[in-house]
C-alpha cells in the first residue's frame, strides 16, 4: 500500500470516528494530518 492510500483510508477512518464524539465537530483536516503523522510513525519505526 503507498502513502496516498494510505492516508486516504486511514483519514477515512479517522474522520467518521469522529463523529461519535459529541464534543467536537468532525474536521477533515485534521483527520488527513493524523493519518500522515501516523504513516510518519510508523515509516521512522519500519526504517529503525
């Protein structure tokens, strides 16, 4: 899987989770940023 699938699922994910928390509104942005720190993550622990 490449990075732009990755994220692109990976943010999907995040994003609808986000819905079940009613004290904040769902912000695809901010989904799209934490499934590219997590690609980030988890590339630094695959290259060590």
């Amino acid at each position: 899987m490449g990075k732009k699938e990755f994220i692109s699922e990976t943010a999907a994910k995040i994003y609808a989770a986000m819905f079940t928390r009613e004290d904040k509104d769902p912000d695809p942005k901010k989904a799209i940023e934490l499934a590219d720190e997590l690609w980030t993550l988890l590339e630094e622990k695959h290259s060590e």
